[in-house]
C-alpha cells in the first residue's frame, strides 16, 4: 500500500517567502491590501475591473520590494567593507606604533 503524501517538499520562491513568514508587518500589509480590494470593488462596482486594478498594484509592490531589498544589501555591503577598512587601518597603525617603540 502506497502512503499518500498530503504536502510536498515545494520551497517558494524568494520573491513570495516574505508573505509565508507571519510577522506583524505582514499581518498589515494583508490587511492593507484586503481593504485596498474591498474599496476599489465597491468605487468600480465590477469586479473584473477591481481585480485588474489590484493586479497592477500587486506589480508595482513586488517591484518596489525587490528594488528596496536589493538596495538594503547594497548598503548592508558598503556597511561591512567600511567596518573592514577601520578594523584594517586600526590594526596597521597599532603595528606601526609597535614597530616605533
């Protein structure tokens, strides 16, 4: 007899994972958009139209998230090569004080 498995080992992609993780800023961002959803059905009154709208808008949010994430990891690298670049001059001036003495 075959066990049937009720999930599969599907990882999502990086673009959706931060919707699976429920922290407090996700928690309102769905909110956000459900009542984003709610108005334009109601101002529209056709849910076709509602829906393209809410689709264009999903767009520009999965591109603003990209755009600020990757500059996020910029900053995050110029960050780490500066705290390199003290530690490094840090360590030569202290080695030139001891060659002095």
């Amino acid at each position: 007899m075959k066990k049937r498995v009720l999930f599969s080992t599907f990882t999502p992609p990086k673009e959706i994972r931060h919707y699976i993780v429920m922290d407090k800023k996700t928690i309102l961002h769905l909110i956000f958009l459900l009542l984003l959803s709610a108005a334009l059905i109601y101002l529209t009154r056709s849910f076709l139209m509602a829906l393209g709208i809410m689709m264009l808008l999903l767009l520009i949010d999965s591109f603003l998230l990209k755009y600020d994430n990757k500059r996020r990891r910029e900053w995050e690298e110029q960050q780490q090569a500066m705290e390199e670049n003290e530690e490094n001059d840090n360590d030569n001036g202290q080695s030139r004080s001891e060659q002095r003495d």
